[in-house]
C-alpha cells in the first residue's frame, strides 16, 4: 500500500467537495435545492457506472454479501439521505455558516467511535493535528461573529438540532461504511451501491410527492444540467470514491479531519484566485487548519 493513501485520498476528496460546492450554490439558486440534490445523485450514478466499468470491468458490482450490502444500505441511508436532508434543513434554517461549524464536531466524533469500536488509536502528532484542523476550520467559519439578523429562539433551537443530526449522520455514514469495507472490498464498488440506494431513495420520495416531472425539467435546462452534471462528477461520484477509499485506508478521525477543510479550501480560493478581501480569522484559520495538515501527513 502506497504511504499516507488514505490521507491523501481524504484531502482530494475535500478539494472535490469544495469544488463542486460552488458549482452546486451556483445552480441550487435556479433549480432549487432539493431539485439539485436528487439531480446530482442521478447524475452521479451514471459517472460512476462508467468509472466502474473502466477500473473495475463491470459497470456495476459483480458481487456483495448481504452483510456488506446492509452496511453499504445503512451508511448510505444515514449519510446520503437523512444526514444530507438534515444538513440541507440547517442551511436554511441558520444558514450555512453555524451548520459547517456543527459539522466540524464530525473529526472528534469519528475518532472517539472509531477508538471505540475499531480499536484505531492515534499517537500525539496525530491528536494535535487533528486538534488543529478542527480549530483552525471553527476559525474560518467563525469569521462573522454572531447568529443570523432576525433569527428566533425556537427557529435557532431547531436549526441546530438538524445541524448536529447533520454531523451525527456524516459520522454514522462513515462508520458504517467502515464495516463493509474492513475486508478490502473494493471502495468503488461501496460507492456505487451507497449511491444507488440514496438514488432509490431521494426519487422515490418525489415520486411519491409528485415532483419527478418538475425535477427532470428543471435539471435538464440548457443553463444547469451542464453544470450539474460536471458538479456531480467531480463531488458525489469522484469525491465520494476518494472518501471510502481514505475511511477504507486511513484512521477515521484523520480521514474526516481532511475531509473537513472544504470551508478552508474555499477561503483559500476566494484570497487567492478571485482575489476578494479575507479577514484576519479566515487566515489564521487557515495557517492553522494547513498546519495540522502537515501535522497528519508527517511520518
């Protein structure tokens, strides 16, 4: 095995994420949120039928015990469908700012439940890097000081009880995932099925609420299905692939530390491509969160 794989891997999947984060927000504006949420994992079933057809020689798994489906069921119902549903609810409840920051809590779960029920253990340099990514991404996020402008007491209660279940279904969906992939069952494999059944999932919901035919015409208009396509690609098909294989071969609390920095990652895109003013926060987050970086990639 190729040293620090799974850490790799859980960086590259943050790179993904942050960037199809911003092809998401810029069509979730038109098409709507949930219309993009079931748009992308169709799209992204499709991407990865044809990446498991080329690296694997099949377009879909040739074979699965029922065990390892029913973790790969469980993972995907807890992460793809109730945990990305809460998370959605808590973006427009609090707004994306105070979700990301209960999502950060995600690393400090994965690493305790991972103790707990893997026996993964991490030495010092590893404690403190991940002590330093979770600061350095709470840096960033909390940049603007305070909760939302008009945000009531039982709305901000509600909001962040879908953002910690957010955070609970991401750890859920990675320890469960964690179980089907102990034997070195192929990563690719897990994310088409996972993706398969929150596909199953999501569009079944519409169909029952009648929305099939309002989301297929919205997803394949001239201006978003381009753009959702490529986001799905790169987030929900690439990214999600490098997120199993990084829980597959990396500890969980290293894995989910790396796979938290898209709010760094993106801070890092606006100073330095598009050139739009930072505050002092966003930078020493940053230097922070890339230390322990550094931190868990060092032998």
């Amino acid at each position: 095995m190729i040293p620090l794989f799974g850490e790799a891997a859980a960086f590259t999947a943050a790179l993904c994420w942050a960037t199809s984060s911003m092809i998401f927000s810029n069509i979730g504006g038109k098409a709507g949120a949930q219309t993009v949420n079931r748009g992308r994992l169709a799209c992204s079933i499709v991407c990865l039928t044809v990446l498991h057809w080329i690296l694997e020689g099949h377009p879909w798994p040739s074979s699965v015990s029922w065990e390892q489906m029913g973790w790969l069921s469980l993972s995907s119902i807890l992460g793809l469908v109730i945990g990305d549903a809460m998370l959605f609810q808590a973006f427009v409840m609090i707004g994306a700012r105070l979700s990301m920051l209960l999502m950060s809590t995600v690393p400090i779960m994965g690493a305790l439940l991972a103790w707990l029920l893997f026996g993964e253990t991490l030495r010092p340099i590893e404690i403190t890097g991940i002590a330093c990514g979770v600061g350095g991404v709470l840096l960033v996020i909390l940049g603007k000081k305070g909760r939302p402008l008009g945000l009531g007491g039982r709305q901000y209660v509600v909001g962040i009880l879908f953002g910690f279940g957010g955070a609970v279904g991401q750890v859920a969906n990675l320890i469960t995932a964690k179980y089907a992939l102990i034997d070195g069952y192929s990563a690719l494999s897990a994310t088409w099925i996972r993706t398969l059944v929150a596909v199953l999932a999501m569009w079944g919901v519409a169909l029952v609420l009648g929305r099939v035919r309002r989301t297929v015409t919205a997803c394949i208009a001239p201006d978003v299905g381009k753009w959702l396509f490529l986001g799905a690609l790169i987030g929900p098909a690439v990214g999600v692939w490098l997120s199993m294989l990084a829980v597959q071969n990396a500890n969980v609390g290293i894995a989910s530390t790396l796979m938290a920095l898209p709010p760094v990652l993106l801070i890092v895109y606006e100073g330095a491509v598009l050139r739009k003013p930072v505050g002092w926060q966003a930078v020493a987050g940053t230097c922070l969160a890339f230390a322990g970086v550094a931190l868990l990639f060092a032998n």
